[in-house]
C-alpha cells in the first residue's frame, strides 16, 4: 500500500479516542438512528417564509396585491406549517426520553406548528407597534417601509417574538437557535424566554444584551451597548448556578435607557425613567427618575 494512502498512527489514536463515547460525555448526542436534529438552515427558511406572510410584498414576491394576496399567504402558511411541524418534531425529539413514541411527538409538534400560526396575526400587531415605535424614535427614518426591510432592530424583535411564541408552546432548543441567528446578524442578543411588550425599540442596536427573565413594559427605547443582565448566580449546593431564578431586570412603561448602561440584577426601573450613557445600576430607580453618571 502506498504511503500515501496509510493513515497516519498518530491519527488512528487521535480517531480512538474521539470515538471513545466515555471520554465524549456531553459532546456526544445520539440521534437513536432515526430522530432528526433541527437544522439551521431550515430555522432560516421558517424564519423568511414567516416575515414574508407577516410583511407581504417587503419580503418574497413583490408584486403581491389585494386580488392575490390570500392565495399567496395560503400557499406560504401551508408550506410553513410543514417545515414548522418537522423542525418542532426535531426539538422535541432532540429532547424528549426514549419512551415516547415517534408517532406521539410528530402529532404534538404539528399541533404546535398549528397553535404557532394561529398567533401570527397578533404576532404582527405586535410588530408594527415596534416599526411605529423605531420610526417615531428616529428622525432618520423615511417610512415605515424603510423600518421593516433595513433596521436591525426590526429583524431581532421579530426573530425574538416568533421565537417566544413557540417557547410558550413548549418547543425546546429551537426558540434559542431562532434569537441566536438575529443575534449573529444584528448583534442585538435577546433570549427568547424574556418578556417584551409593544412599542419597544432598539436604536442602532449593537451590542445590546436582554437576559432570560427579564420583564420590558410597553413604550421603552434602548440605545447600542445596554446591557439588562444578571448581577449574580445562586448556586446549588454543588456550586453550580441554580436555574431559573429572576436574576434579570424589570423595566416599566416609558423608560429610556441611553448608550452602553448596564442594568443588573432582579430590579425595577420605574415607570418614565430615564437612564443615561455608560451607567451602572444596580438598585431600584424610582419612577420618573433621571440618572446620569
């Protein structure tokens, strides 16, 4: 055999023990030889089917008008409801015990796909109250158009709350994959188990971080670089941090919170609030209050 086509011995180790499941621990996930994974590629087209039956003719066909807008929307809402039910099949299998049957899942994961699209519509009023929020914040802004196909803001809030939706109804891993391709593309990082009400907006958007438990009212504006996080981790009594705690922020109606603020810890900022550029809060702020560094 020529030499070229030995496999190197120390590569038949380095095989070995990559192939030693002992020594993989949490690297490996068996599939059962049967169960897909959910795949990115398919979360991106679920993602651009739904914005283009949430926003029709921004996204899709362009030419889209009254006399054929339900047919293309049907067309879509079917297709979406078969790429959802196999991907919502794929995180349920990624995660539910062996026990279950197959049959089992896949009828629940259409059953949610279903429950999904039936809260597209609220999803959408949703949005457009967050299209009117960044148009009205940003004297830059030509139109509502100009919001809905170019701004960052618009493509994180709107992966954030499809993804939410479907955590509500219980789907695993996928919520994350969806805010963590807004995330790679924007740089606006929400974790889809927050809570965000209407007219939210983000200006610019880089560089801004939304934790888990945190709770946004109605009417609140954050500027590049905020950071609503966690101050600490209560640990177990094996040192590891305890989940599902609220660690995260609270902020009511009408607050403002300018440029690189940072925000920690389970507290509440008060309704009407303001905080400025490069502050570091970590205690209650009173409603209306002002705060500046």
């Amino acid at each position: 055999m020529s030499k070229h086509n030995t496999i190197n011995p120390q590569l038949i180790s380095a095989i070995e023990s990559l192939s030693d499941i002992g020594n993989s621990r949490n690297a490996y996930k068996n599939s059962g030889g049967n169960l897909p994974f959910p795949s990115r590629d398919m979360l991106v087209t679920i993602l651009n089917l739904t914005r283009e039956v949430l926003f029709p003719g921004y996204f899709g066909i362009p030419y889209v008008d009254n006399n054929t807008l339900k047919f293309h929307i049907g067309v879509k809402v079917e297709r979406l409801h078969s790429y959802l039910s196999e991907q919502v099949l794929a995180g349920l299998s990624f995660s539910e015990t062996a026990v279950v049957p197959h049959a089992e899942i896949r009828d629940k994961a259409c059953e949610i796909a279903s429950s999904f699209i039936c809260q597209l519509p609220d999803i959408r009023r949703k949005l457009m109250t967050d299209v009117e929020a960044a148009y009205n914040g940003d004297p830059a802004a030509k139109g509502y158009g100009e919001i809905i196909l170019c701004y960052p803001t618009i493509k994180a809030v709107s992966n954030y709350r499809i993804a939410n939706a479907l955590l509500k109804l219980g789907v695993p891993l996928i919520p994350r994959m969806i805010t963590e391709l807004a995330h790679s593309e924007t740089g606006i990082d929400i974790h889809p188990g927050a809570t965000i009400g209407e007219y939210f907006a983000i200006d610019h958007g880089t560089g801004v971080v939304i934790g888990e438990t945190t709770i946004i009212g109605n009417h609140v504006k954050l500027y590049q670089g905020v950071t609503l996080g966690a101050k600490n981790f209560p640990l177990d009594e094996n040192g590891n941090p305890i989940k599902d705690l609220p660690r995260h922020p609270i902020v009511e109606d009408n607050v403002v919170i300018y440029c690189n603020a940072t925000v920690l810890g389970r507290i509440t900022i008060g309704e009407g609030a303001i905080i400025g550029g490069n502050v570091w809060v970590t205690t209650d702020i009173a409603k209306g209050v002002k705060v500046y560094r």
